[in-house]
C-alpha cells in the first residue's frame, strides 16, 4: 500500500472542506450535508490541524478561502467529481445474469437467441456456462439452469418444463440425395448412423442390437457431423427445428419418440430475488419452448 494513503484526511473532513469552501459558510454546508453546523465547523477544524495549515479565514458573516485552501479545494472538488464519474459508470453497467446449460442446449437454443434477448432486455449481461456437470448455484455463483432432469425436485429449488424430448431422425440432404423420403427403418440402418452419449438409436429402431457408426461425447458435435453429411444423427427436435426450417437438415423417416428425462427451467427459490434474474427466467420461459 502507498504509505501516503494511510495519512489521507478523512471523507467526512473532506467533505465538509469541500461544501464549505463552496459555499463559504458553515451553516450553509451543514444544511447541504444534513449535519449541524457544529458538526461542519469541527470536522474542518480537524482538517487543519491535520495538515497544519489554515484552510479558511473565519469572517463575522462567513469564511474567506486562504491561499492554501483555495489551492487545496480545486484539487478535493477534482478527486470527488472523479469519485462521482466512477460511481456513475459502475451503476450504468448491465447487471450481470448467470445461466448454465449443457453444451447442446447453449449451442442450439440460447446463443442463437442473444440478440433477441438483448433486444428484450437491454440492461442485462447474460454469461453464459456450458457444460455437462450439475451446478451448484451458490458455490458456482448461478442464477438459473437449464437441466435434463425429472421430478420430484428439492423443496428449494424451482422449476419449470421446458420442452420434453421428442427424438426425431435428421441428415444433411446432400447426405439422402436420390433417396425417396421418409425411409424404412430397414433404409435407415444401411446409413452411417451417428451417436451421441445418449445413444438412444436402440430405443428408436427397437433392437438389441449393437449399432455402428461415429461416436461423440457431446450431442452437437453429433449434429455437427450430420450437417457435414456424414451421417444420421437422432436428435431432440427443439435443437435441430432452426435447421430444419432453413433446409440444412431433413428428417428422414416419420418415426418419432418421446423419452424422458425432461429439459427444464431451474433456479434456488429466493425471498429476494433480482429483478434481472427474473426478466431472464421470464424470457426463457416464453422463448425457449417449443410453439
């Protein structure tokens, strides 16, 4: 620490300074400041006997500002306007607004959507985590989380259903082109099926049976590779529904299935809570489902 911070005088003396040499008057001050003007007068003869200078000339209707505090006063009434911009900037920042999803979920669903919840909510900064683990929402400091889960749920925790996962079958077109849609289920075993860690290809297809194909850890680097047409990948449509829409995926064959666990809207029930952190709940509770 700077050895000369440990000498400054103290806010309050500097204050006190500062409003009477605006104002050159003690009773003046104390009104602008809400104390007594023997409170003023007291904490700006302590100031000068801290330094060891005479600040002011103490006149029969008033105070006259000596060289030194005329000095001295330009250089407080500059410390405090910086001390008042850089309070300003800090409370004009967004509010910060922490999610957790998995990886899918925030690749898919919430990062093409942030220009449409900032549109929404122009005062809020989300930051966003990706990953596969379970968070603890005071130890990881999180907000709200978007989980594949089912109930029941801990009595301080609240909850609200996403979407459920309907599985649909989607390539990249290049990868059926001349095929006639939608396939068999015979057809579609003789592509190259892509896995993700939740394999749900036996559900699907009703077998037993090992299935081949690329494996990957994360369910969007399966989609990755379908949109690079290497393959069939079986995904929730809630992450694939935007390619779909946009033609660079199709669904090849009519089959469906709905398994659980579910996705859902997650956060610690609070007393208290922000503003912010609602607005975001709101929006994700409207946005994010299925229409």
């Amino acid at each position: 620490m700077n050895q000369s911070r440990r000498t400054l005088p103290s806010l309050n003396a500097l204050r006190a300074f500062e409003v009477s040499g605006r104002r050159l008057n003690f009773r003046a001050a104390a009104e602008e400041l809400g104390v007594t003007q023997g409170a003023v007068a007291q904490q700006v003869r302590a100031l000068e006997d801290q330094l060891g200078l005479r600040l002011f000339q103490r006149l029969a209707r008033g105070l006259a500002l000596t060289a030194y505090g005329t000095a001295y006063l330009a250089d407080v009434t500059r410390a405090f306007d910086t001390l008042a911009e850089a309070t300003a900037r800090l409370l004009d920042r967004p509010e910060m607004v922490t999610i957790t999803a998995t990886p899918t979920v925030a690749t898919r669903l919430l990062i093409p959507r942030l220009a449409e919840l900032y549109a929404a909510l122009p005062d809020i900064d989300l930051r966003t985590v990706a990953t596969e683990a379970l968070a603890d929402f005071d130890r990881d400091q999180v907000d709200i989380a978007v989980r594949l889960t089912r109930p029941p749920f801990p009595a301080n925790l609240q909850a609200q259903l996403l979407f459920r996962q309907e599985l649909v079958a989607v390539a990249s077109p290049h990868l059926v082109k001349g095929l006639t849609l939608p396939l068999s289920g015979e057809q579609l075993r003789k592509l190259p099926l892509l896995h993700d860690s939740h394999d749900h290809w036996p559900v699907f297809l009703r077998t037993r049976e090992k299935l081949p194909g690329a494996a990957f850890n994360h369910t969007t680097l399966a989609l990755d590779a379908a949109l690079a047409g290497q393959g069939v990948v079986l995904a929730c449509r809630a992450f694939v529904m935007a390619d779909l829409e946009a033609g660079r995926l199709v669904r090849v064959t009519d089959a469906t299935a709905t398994i659980g666990p579910d996705y859902y809207l997650m956060r610690k029930r609070s007393s208290s809570p922000r503003k912010a952190v609602d607005a975001v709940w709101d929006w994700c509770a409207t946005q994010l489902p299925l229409s």
